[in-house]
C-alpha cells in the first residue's frame, strides 16, 4: 500500500491561503512547512517535496499529520524539556558546602 495516498492532507486552506499565511511568519522554519504543504495541496506528492527541501520523507509526513489534527498552529515548533542547568557553585548542597568550607579554613590555618 502507497502511504502517499493513505496520510491525507486537509483541505479547509488553499495553497494560496497557506502561502499568505506563511508570508506572515517570521519562523523560516513554519514558512518552509507551510510551502510544503502548500505544494502537497498543488499536487506534488510527499517524496518529491522532502528531496526538494532536502528533509526525510517521514519529516514531511509529521508535518502533514500535524497540520490534520490542529491546523498551522500545530506547526509550530513545540517547546522541548530543557535540561537541567549544572549546579552553580550557589546551589551546592549543603554537605558539599560544609565541607568545602572546612577545607579553606584548613588551608588558611594551615592544618
């Protein structure tokens, strides 16, 4: 089975509605979804818009699958988990400090 003619795209914006809006972003990376999808809507199928883009197939088909369920908003980039920051030296534990303290003072009296 051909997934190119299974994963629909919806059709409530034309190509030329989704071009506006993209003209609209400021993100290059929304602009260049909304492009693609505006191409899907025009006809060129998902394994020809992903070469031209120079992105895998299956990136194309997320985006499609995103703008189906919640429209352009759903193309924007989602927010990742940050990592944790590195404990600072502030924000050391107190065991950590402790000691630490004690060692300068050792250093300093010279013991």
């Amino acid at each position: 089975m051909n997934l190119e003619t299974v994963i629909g795209l919806r059709q409530d914006l034309s190509a030329s509605q989704l071009r506006a809006a993209a003209a609209r972003e400021a993100s290059t990376k929304l602009i260049m979804r909304l492009h693609a999808l505006a191409e899907l809507l025009e006809g060129d199928n998902k394994t020809t818009v992903a070469r031209r883009l120079g992105v895998k197939l299956q990136t194309v088909r997320r985006w499609v699958v995103r703008y189906n369920s919640g429209g352009i908003d759903a193309l924007v980039d989602r927010r990742r988990h940050a990592r944790r920051p590195a404990p600072s030296a502030s924000a050391s534990p107190a065991p950590l400090a402790t000691a630490a303290t004690a060692l300068r003072g050792q250093a300093v009296s010279g013991g």
